[in-house]
C-alpha cells in the first residue's frame, strides 16, 4: 500500500468504529470487513466495522431512541469537552455503522425482539435511520457497547487524503445474530484471533 505524504490540513472528521467479539474455537475472535477495491478510503483493506459521523445521528428524534439519558453517555465516553448530545451521537454512530455494514443490531422492539429483515427492507426502500427507528419502535442498547479508546488521524503519512477523529467500541455480537458484510461498502467478512490479524 503507497503511503501519502502529503500533509492533510482539513479538521479531522468525527467517526466511530465497532470491534465485535465471539467466543471462538482458539480463544477470542474479532470481527474485520474487507472494504470494496472501489472505496475511495482504504479500498480492499480489512477494517472494524465503522464510520463517519452523520448530522442525523444528533437529530432529537433519534437520541429518544436511546437506552441511557444523555448525560450517562457523556460520562461514559470520558470526553468533558464535549457537548452531551455529540457525545451521544458517537454512540448511535457506531450503532447505526454496526447495522449498516454488517448487519448486527444493538437494539431492541417494544415486544422484546427486532425484526432484522424487516429493518433492513426498511433501510432499502429508502425509510432513513431515524424513520426505521421509529416505524419499527426501536431502543438502541447503548450499554451493549463499552468506549475503549480514541485514535486521530496524523496530518502526515496517512493513507487516504481524509483524516478521522475515531472514537472505538467494543461490544459482543448478540446471540441468534450472525454479522455479515453487504457486498456494497464491504465485500468479505473475516473473525480471526487479534494475534493473527496483526500477522
């Protein structure tokens, strides 16, 4: 991979990233995407399931979704800079990124249990996240994911001409749901050990 040299002055943009586990055969697994060869960022590279932050994911309507008040999360994310509401939208970043990209919800129905299928031919017949959310009255588990650490992408020696401000997540993959990727935005799903992917 061509390394770029060129110093990147743009603001870094706020994003979040998920690293799932499982209990696997040789100890613990996590979770990597191989991103689409087309991607403009890290094309063909394995990642964490993750992304930027959206504007929508701050919309009032969406934090209501929300198992714990603002302020728990803000404390949670340990940032006192931050507004509690942004702190919030970090979280429901990396719970909306889950979903989208490899089809794992944090998140729970009225009745107890979420229709996945039915959320996903919500999301492509175009209902936004926030319209899903509440179409199919969902509480999105904000205590399934637990704030791990905070990387910022350096002005120099990047590999793509973005820099990110990436908070991570760690959460388990819900028993009864399998992670798959989309075939779109990423186009192979891998678990391996975390001492074989850094190999």
């Amino acid at each position: 991979m061509q390394i770029n040299s060129t110093v990147i002055d743009t603001p870094p943009l706020d994003s979040a990233t998920v690293v799932m586990l499982r209990d696997g055969a040789q100890g613990m697994e996590v979770l990597l995407l191989k991103r689409s060869a087309a991607s403009a960022v890290l094309g063909g590279a394995f990642v964490f399931p993750g992304g930027k932050l959206d504007a929508a994911d701050a919309h009032p309507e969406v934090l209501q979704h929300l198992d714990r008040p603002l302020s728990a999360l803000h404390a949670r994310l340990g940032e006192a800079e931050l507004p509690e509401g942004k702190a919030a939208s970090l979280f429901v970043a990396a719970l909306r990124e889950a979903f989208e990209e490899c089809r794992v919800l944090l998140g729970q129905a009225e009745n107890g249990s979420a229709d996945l299928s039915a959320l996903q031919v919500s999301l492509s017949t175009g209902q936004s996240w926030t319209q899903a959310l509440q179409s199919h009255a969902l509480t999105l588990q904000t205590e399934a994911l637990v704030p791990w650490t905070r990387w910022i992408t350096p002005k120099q020696a990047s590999v793509t001409n973005k820099r990110f401000d990436t908070r991570f997540f760690i959460t388990r993959v819900p028993e009864g749901q399998t992670a798959e990727h989309d075939n779109f935005e990423a186009t192979e799903t891998l678990w391996t050990t975390p001492r074989e992917a850094l190999i």
